[in-house]
C-alpha cells in the first residue's frame, strides 16, 4: 500500500495497457469546469463600498438569491426542485428562498432595488422577472443586452478599477 506524503491519501496502483498510438493521462474531475455553476462577484472599489452599505438582512437576501441566476441574463429562475427550471421566480419563491415573510422581503427588496442592486424585467408595462445587477454579481461571462438595458450601463468586466462603469 503506498501513501501520499503530503496529503495522506492512499494510492491504489493500476495498470494500464495502451497501443504505442494512444496517450494515457489522469483525469481529475475536480478539475473539470463543465457543468460547474458558479456566479462571479465583483469586488472593484465600486462594489465594495455598496456592499458594505447593505445591511446584513440585505446581504442575506441577496446572497441567497445567487444561485437561481440563469446564466448571462441574471434573471432569478426555478432549479426543477423550486418551480419549474428556468421558469422565472416569483416574490413568494424568494420568500421561501430567504425564509422571510413577505413583509420583511418587501421591505428588504425596496431597499435593494433602491440602491439598484437588484431590478425588474419588465414586459408590456408588467414585472416579469426579477434580476440582479451584473455589476455585482453575474452568472456568465458577459451580460446579455436585455439586462444591460434594465440597469442601463456599460460594463467591462475584465477590468477591475472604478472607471470600469460608463453609465448612461
């Protein structure tokens, strides 16, 4: 039985015949970022002083809310277990979400539309869906042109200084 030193693990030997054509290589599937979901805060100068602004039942909601954003739209969806998959979630999901009543979520939402961290899609006169400013928080890469035009900016996000907003 042979042993990692630095981590402790036991390592089983294996064997492995391939032609002289074939390349062996280990795969780790920790390493693999195929199907891996993740949301990218931004953290620039900007950014901070806005979170450090939300009070704690603020960052609460909205960090709760992070991992029903569907990708490049922000837009807050059902994960197939909390409504339907990307079907658009309502006030009373986010309600569920954040075990809050629904006083307390309007009260919290208000403020954060207020310091428009969070926004609405709104189709034909209607709240359709409810998003979070990719300025900052965003699942994806770039944000989709829809979002951008809810909160009405430019951003560059591979740039990480205050200048990086151009708004409108």
């Amino acid at each position: 039985m042979n042993v990692d030193g630095d981590t402790g693990e036991i390592l089983t030997p294996h064997v492995v015949y391939s032609r002289s054509n074939e390349i062996i290589r280990v795969f780790d599937p920790s390493s693999s970022k195929k199907n891996i979901r993740h949301v990218k805060l931004r953290v620039a100068r900007k950014q901070k002083r806005i979170y450090d602004k939300l009070t704690i039942e603020e960052k609460g909601l909205l960090f709760s809310i992070l991992p029903y954003l569907e990708w490049e739209t922000n837009i807050l969806v059902g994960d197939g277990i909390l409504e339907e998959k990307n079907k658009p979630l309502n006030f009373a999901h986010i309600d569920q979400i954040a075990r809050i009543s629904k006083g307390f979520r309007i009260k919290i939402i208000n403020s954060l539309v207020e310091k428009k961290v969070i926004g609405f899609i709104v189709v034909r006169g209607k709240r359709s869906a409810i998003v979070v400013n990719p300025q900052y928080a965003l699942r994806g890469i770039k944000p989709d042109d829809a979002l951008r035009k809810v909160f009405d900016f430019e951003l560059d996000l591979d740039c990480d200084d205050e200048e990086e907003v151009v708004e409108d």
